[in-house]
C-alpha cells in the first residue's frame, strides 16, 4: 500500500507536468490543427533556459521560468510563421515540417549546450513531508500547485477574456471567424506562443526532476503527445486527464518493470488507443479522409 | 529505348564504382545503399500509401538484431538467420500496421515512434540482445568461397539485392497495387467506393516496409557484423525521414536519390556533426515549405511556373459516346431497402426508410436539405451501418457490408463534393475503376511480374475505350484539380461506369452544371440505363428529375413522403408542404405543372 502511494504521488508529479506539455500539444492542435512535433524540443529548450538562467544569475527560479516563458514564446512564433503557408493543407507535410523543426532546436542546443546535459538542483531547500509513513518531495507539491494554477489561468484566458473567445471561435471555424473579423494569423501566432509557454513551464519544473538534455525533448514531447490522445487530442480537460493518466501508466511501469518501463509504457499505450483512438474527451475525426 | 540505354548506363557504372574508390569510400558507398533500401521501404509506406510509419528504423534493427541473435546464440548459419529475420521484420511490421486500421495520420505517427522507442528500450536492457554494448561477433556471410569481409565484394551483394529492391518497389508503384495505394492515400473513402479493401492495403503497405526494413537489416548486419542500439535510434529515424522528405517521398527513384545524397553528406560533414543536424532540419523545413514534392517533383514544379507564365488552352469536352442499348430483363428488383432507420446519436436522419427500385429503372430522389438523401446513399453504398433495417440488392441482404465489398457487388457511387483523386491523373481515375482484382491477387507481384504487367497493359487499353466513350481524350492525362467542374463531374461519372456497376447512385450530379452540361448528363444517363444499369439519383434540380426519371422517392426529415412517378409527386401535398412550408395551400395541378415547367426553364 505504502509503495503503491508513493507511485501515486510520483505519477501525479509527473503526471502535471505531462498535462502542461499536452496542453501545450492541444492549444496549438485546437486552433490551427497543426500537430506540433516540435513541441517536445521547445519542452527541452525551455528546461535548457532555465535552468542555465537559474544556475547562472542566482536569481529566483521563478524569475528564471519567466525568462524561459519569453525565449520559447519567441520561438514559437518563428515556427508558427515559417510553416504558416502549410495551416489548414497538408497535415502530413506539416508533421514532417515541424519534426524538421523538432531536430533544428535540438542540433541547436547541443551546439549551444553541448551534449552532455546538466543536472539541476531542486530551488525548494525543504525536506520532503512525510505523511503517514509516505514521504511527499515538498518539490512535488510545488510542481503539481504551480501546473494547477497555469491550468487555471488558461481556462479563465480561454473563457473570459475578448482574445481567449477570439482564439475558441478560430478552433470552431477560422473561416467564419475571418468573416466576423478575427485577425486569425494573429490568433494562431497567439497560440503557438502560449503552447511553447506552456512547454517552457514544463520544461522548467521537470529539469530539477530529471537530467537537462539535449535529448529529453524527444521522450517527453512523445509522452506529452501520448498524454493529449489518451485524453482526446485537442480537447482541454482532455489535456489534463491524459496527462495524469499517463504519469501513472509511466511511474506504475517503472516501479514494477524497472528498465522495460518504456517498452510495456507504449505497449500498453498502443493498446489503449487501439481500443479508443480518441481518446476520453474524443475528437471527432481520427480517420482524416 | 532511350530509358534502357539510361538503365544499362547506370547498371555499367555501379557496377564498375568500385574500382574507383578507397577502402573507405566503398564502406560508405555500402551504407548508402543500406540507407536506399530503407529510403524505397519508407517511401512505399508513406510516400506512396500515405501511412506515417515512424518505425521503419525498427524494422531495420528487428532484421539486423534477429541476424544477430540467431547467428550468435543459436548457432545457426548466416543466410538460415536472414530468412528468419525476413520473416520476423514482416511479422514486426504486420505487429505495428495494426494500429493503422483504427488511426490515421498523426495519431498513426506517435504510435509508430512510440512502439519504435519500445523495441530501442528493450534491446538496451535485453540480456539476449547484447543491452547497450551491442552484439559483435557476428560471422561473415558465406559465398562459394567468396570472402564477403572485403567490402568491396558485399558491394556487389548489396547491389544485386539493391537492383532486385528496386525493381520489385518499382513494379509495384507503376501497377494496380501502387495506383491503389495512392488512390487510399489521397481519399480513403473514394478508394473504398472504388473497391479497394482499404484495411488489407494498409497492411500491405506495412508488409512492404517491414520487408525493405528487414532485407536493410541483413545486410548491415552481413557488412557491418556489429549491432548496438544507437544505430536503430530516433535521430537515424529522422535522418532518414529526412532522406526521404528531400528525394521525394511519392517518387521512389527520389527516395533513392535522397538517401545516397544525404549518405555523402553524412559523411562530409562527420567532423562537424551537430551543424550537420542543424543542416538537415532546416533543409526539411525548407523542402516542406517550398518544394513539398522533394527532388523529385521539381522538374514537375518548375514545368508548372513555366506553364503558368506561359498561360494555358481551356479544355474541352469530347462528345459521349451512347452505350449499346442492351434488351431490358425482365422484371425484378435491383434494391430494396426495408424499414431503414439511422441515428446519429439523438439525431434520427433516416426513419423507417422504406423503398423498391426496379431493374432498369432511372429513380429520383428529391428531399429538402437535411432530409436524410445523401444518408440514404451513405448506408447504401455501406459508408454507415444502419441502425436498424435492411437492405437488399438482387433480393440479397447487404446491409452491414463494408463499401469495398459493395463496390465488388457492383455498386457504383459519385459523390455530392466530387471525390477525385487530385494527385492521380483522369486517366489513372479511371484506371482505377476498372481495375476490379481483390487484393489478393497481389501474389503474382513477386512470383509472376510479367502478367501484373501484362494485366496493366489490358486495364490501359480499356482506360482508352472509356476515355474516348466519355470523350475526356483532351483530359486524360491532367490532374483533376486543374480542370473546369463540368469536366470533373463528367469523370467522375465515368470513373463509377468504368467499375461495370449493376446499381448506380449519383450523389447530385448536375449541382454546378450549365444547361448544356446538364442535358448533356441526361443524355448520358439515360443511355446507361439502356445499357442495363439501375441508376438511382439524388437532385435539386426539379427539371432534370422531372424529365429524367421513371420514378420519384421523396424524402422529408428522413421519411418517405411521397413515391410515384414524377408527374403524381410533384403535386402531392405533402410534398407542396415539405418544400413551400405548410402555411401554403395546396396547388392546383394547373399551378404544379406551371411550377414543374419553370424549373425546367
């Protein structure tokens, strides 16, 4: 029981920080159905910023993540223009466009970073709390308190605010949405640079969590992509169940089949979406004809 | 003649290579045709057949890991090891084909890479495959005593087997096979209607890329004689992407060509590796924005500026050529469709449809919009499984059928918005209606090529005869898309007719049409319904249907209002009701017919 709670609070930690990175995936999807490949390496770049911003100034980490929000917001609007002649054509050449990209921010972080990576000291001093004979990593509760409330201002961006209704009516339609005015490539633009934000985020709470790589963009964009479709690709709430979804199907692997987590983790993926490609929240259209 | 001299050409110099090259460079020159073997594979399955399969890596590294294995710890001899990895890499590629039955496109992709992570995770922590040192001791391939440790001598192994690859790739690109494959990847729902067993051929797509994966395989591990993970991994996944993406990914030659150029490349730019990645990337993004069609589609690309500049001739339709009027059977029923009803969630778009039509009989279908006709069509021709009901073609239950075996119980279909396959030129359209083998008949790709050529050579003679019977001969060999709409209906029509159909349903066939263009079509449909055809056709067009039509069905909110011929249901008051709003009193005769006549004004 106890080891079966720990693995729920790993899951969970994870688990947030998975949804934040399909989140990310979805926002993007929603608005101008572009499935972004490259989302996973803006995740690592973003984790890259920060922690090198943390290691370097000493300032707060919350300073640091505002600085990595900045520097991949700025890159998601460079891919969003680049591939803007593609929204809304061809949905394999995007893919392959962005995975283009994907390899780009990757080559470019080695050459800027090298390849070997750093490790990044947890910013909370604290030692973990210890409730009834589990022991919670104070850094846990700080990561799953902080995915909650970027969870939360997002919804109240999406519902409340004028350019939030802009962004929900070009996910419903971008061609009625031009008729009644809404600038669209502005609003994919917008998008784009809240789905890096988002990645930044991720990537900025999950380096103390793991080692900075070049590399590690590729594994968490796949999991973070994985987690959008277990949830519905596209669909918000969808974002935050398949990510948690999945940091427990990750962490319950690990614990019981150590080193072949990853195999029986996307086994046990194919079979899901297998049985429900689309997901909880579904998406209409799997088979785009 | 040209094209053999080029064959013969190239034959000559490959053949001769290495007596120009280094030590090194023939190691190179061993890797880069690894690379297009793999490159053909990939190009087949998502090039070709439109499957985004990001596992062909793994294929290449189930077929050198097998080698691997069953040299080392089995024991067993080098070429009894390669048959089994064959097999094993087709079994691993019929393994990860099948999520493609239930996804397509990106949800496809991140399935693919994920089961590719899955087989790199496991032969990094498996005891049997080496973990993260990798296997070495793999024994040389043996040759009647020829030392294939040279690599100038497994040179021409590989391009022998090389040659073989890409032959067979090519065979099956330019023959029934191929053209199906793109018709499934441009419009699966047209390839369906056309008859093609959509799930089989995604399978096949993916037999063929485990196979090219696992003959890669092979001969890396025969070259090479060392397997260890990283030579499987994501970034030699996306160099071959990358390969693929910038030859050309629909072109096979371009795949090849790819491959060889990015192989060179690779090595030029060994010292500089991570400028070299940098380089890839942007070349893809780059190929994607500006040149989607790779190398291989540039000629075709700078051919169409030039046109454009040069500004084209409008086409012209050819005269139709009537079918030879065949004696009417007797009576008896083409289609009867029993108590139909089919719900979308709450939405009940057909209820309790019931109707009998005739053989030989041209039937309308005429229903406001939104009053369930094209559902009809939809359950018909087994786009949708009804909800309840049956229906029946020549008093056999079909209902539940899937469209492909529709189509080869002789169901022809057009649809509302035009279904062409853009990218495949009319004549390839056409072809593709005519050509009514099961995929299984794809045996005789490997084991008698000369009568699939053969078979190809006939298909094209009758594509001629319904080319010229259409009159589409101006046409025949552009790209739907460029032509005027009148023009792509007509093929559309004739790419159902080349399917010899028993029953054909016209989804709207005159929406869009000019006058002449629509007593055109009439003419059209009434000479196949001579030639022994049961046409069923939905239209807005009350002139057309007036004139045309033995027989009448209207539809109101998914139930049959009115049934009768043409004449009777216009003035039915129901029908009035369903059309005018009931608020209306109902006509006269005198003012039904007034009305009938100004729409065929």
């Amino acid at each position: 029981m106890q080891v079966f709670l720990q693995t729920l609070i790993g899951g969970v930690t994870f688990g947030a920080v998975y949804a934040l990175v399909a989140m990310g995936f979805s926002i993007v999807y929603r608005t101008m159905g572009l499935v972004n490949f490259a989302h996973g390496s803006v995740v690592m770049i973003g984790a890259y910023a920060a922690s090198t911003f943390y290691l370097a100034t000493q300032l707060p980490f919350a300073v640091a993540i505002v600085v990595a929000i900045a520097v991949t917001g700025l890159i998601g609007l460079v891919i969003e223009r680049f591939l803007r002649p593609l929204e809304n054509k061809d949905f394999t050449l995007m893919l392959i466009g962005t995975i283009g990209f994907g390899a780009v921010l990757e080559a470019g972080a080695v050459l800027v970073w090298g390849a070997t990576g750093h490790a990044v000291p947890s910013p909370v001093a604290t030692g973990p709390i210890d409730v009834a004979g589990i022991r919670i990593p104070t850094y846990s509760l700080l990561v799953i308190a902080v995915a909650a409330a970027a969870t939360g201002l997002l919804a109240l961006f999406l519902q409340r605010t004028k350019l939030g209704a802009a962004m929900q009516a070009v996910a419903m339609d971008h061609q009625a949405a031009t008729a009644v005015g809404i600038h669209v490539g502005r609003s994919n633009a917008m998008a784009f640079a809240i789905g890096a934000g988002l990645a930044a985020l991720a990537g900025s709470l999950i380096g103390p969590m793991l080692y900075v790589n070049p590399t590690m963009g590729g594994t968490l964009g796949i999991k973070g992509f994985a987690a959008a479709m277990l949830g519905g690709f596209g669909s918000m709430p969808g974002a935050i169940v398949g990510g948690l979804a999945f940091g427990l199907l990750d962490s319950f692997a690990a614990g019981n089949f150590q080193e072949y987590s990853e195999l029986v983790t996307f086994l046990v993926f194919a079979l899901i979406v297998m049985i429900r490609p689309t997901g909880v929240f579904g998406e209409a259209t799997v088979n785009r004809a | 003649m040209k094209r053999l001299v080029l064959i013969a050409a190239a034959a000559v110099a490959a053949w001769l290579l290495p007596y120009g090259l280094g030590g090194y460079a023939i190691h190179v020159a061993d890797v880069a045709i690894i690379f297009a073997i793999l490159a053909i594979g990939l190009g087949l399955t998502m090039g070709v057949a439109g499957q985004i399969n990001l596992a062909q890596v793994a294929f290449f590294g189930v077929g050198a890991y097998t080698v691997a294995i069953l040299t080392t710890e089995a024991g067993l001899g080098f070429w009894t090891a390669s048959v089994l990895a064959l097999l094993t890499a087709v079994v691993f590629g019929v393994l990860t084909g099948i999520p493609a039955l239930r996804m397509q496109s990106h949800y496809l992709g991140i399935v693919t890479l994920g089961l590719a992570l899955a087989f790199t995770n496991w032969v990094t922590n498996a005891h049997i495959a080496g973990r993260a040192e990798g296997i070495s001791d793999i024994p040389v391939p043996p040759m009647f005593g020829v030392d294939l440790s040279s690599g100038y001598l497994f040179y021409y192994v590989e391009l022998i087997v090389f040659a073989v690859a890409l032959a067979f790739a090519l065979l099956v690109t330019r023959s029934p096979l191929g053209r199906r494959l793109r018709a499934m990847r441009d419009d699966d729902l047209a390839a369906g209607a056309l008859g093609a067993e959509i799930p089989l051929l995604r399978m096949t797509a993916f037999v063929l890329s485990g196979l090219y994966g696992g003959l890669a395989g092979i001969l890396y591990a025969g070259l090479i004689r060392f397997v260890a993970p990283e030579s499987f991994n994501i970034a030699n996944m996306f160099l071959l992407l990358a390969m693929v993406i910038i030859g050309g990914r629909s072109s096979i030659l371009g795949c090849v060509v790819g491959a060889v150029a990015l192989s060179l490349v690779r090595e030029a730019l060994l010292d500089a590796s991570g400028y070299a990645q940098l380089g890839y990337g942007l070349v893809v993004v780059l190929v994607v924005v500006f040149a989607p069609q790779g190398l291989a589609g540039l000629p075709g690309q700078l051919q169409a500026l030039r046109r454009r500049r040069g500004g084209g001739s409008r086409a012209q339709l050819g005269p139709f050529r009537p079918y030879e009027a065949v004696p009417r059977a007797e009576e008896r029923v083409a289609l009867e469709v029993r108590e139909l009803t089919m719900r979308f969630k709450g939405l009940v778009a057909l209820d309790e449809v019931s109707l009998t039509v005739p053989a030989g009989q041209i039937r309308g279908i005429v229903g406001p919009n939104g009053s369930g006709k094209t559902t009809l069509f939809n359950v018909v021709s087994g786009f949708y499984t009804p909800s309840r009901g049956s229906v029946a073609l020549h008093g056999r239950e079909v209902s539940g059928l899937a469209p492909y075996q529709l189509a080869q119980r002789r169901v022809a279909r057009t649809f509302q918005n035009l279904r062409l396959f853009e990218d495949l030129s009319v004549r390839e359209n056409l072809l593709l209606g005519l050509d009514r083998t099961r995929t299984w008949w794809i045996w005789r790709y490997p084991s008698l090529p000369w009568k699939v050529l053969g078979y190809e050579r006939a298909l094209r003679a009758r594509a001629g005869e319904l080319i010229d019977r259409f009159g589409l001969a101006e046409v025949a060999d552009a790209e739907p898309r460029s032509l005027p709409y009148g023009i792509q209906r007509r093929i559309e029509l004739a790419r159902a007719m080349a399917m010899s159909p028993s029953l054909l349903l016209l989804d709207e066939p005159a929406a869009g049409l000019n006058g002449g263009e629509v007593r055109g079509l009439a003419e059209i449909v009434r000479s196949i319904r001579d030639a022994g055809v049961t046409v069923i056709i939905i239209e807005h067009n009350m002139g057309l249907v007036m004139s045309l039509c033995d027989q009448v069905t209207v539809l109101s909110s998914g139930r049959v209002i009115a049934d009768g011929p043409p004449a009777e249901v216009a003035v039915h008051p129901d029908v009035v009701a369903a059309y005018l709003g009931d608020s209306m009193a109902a006509p006269t005769e005198e003012s039904a017919e007034a009305a009938v006549e100004e729409a065929n004004r």
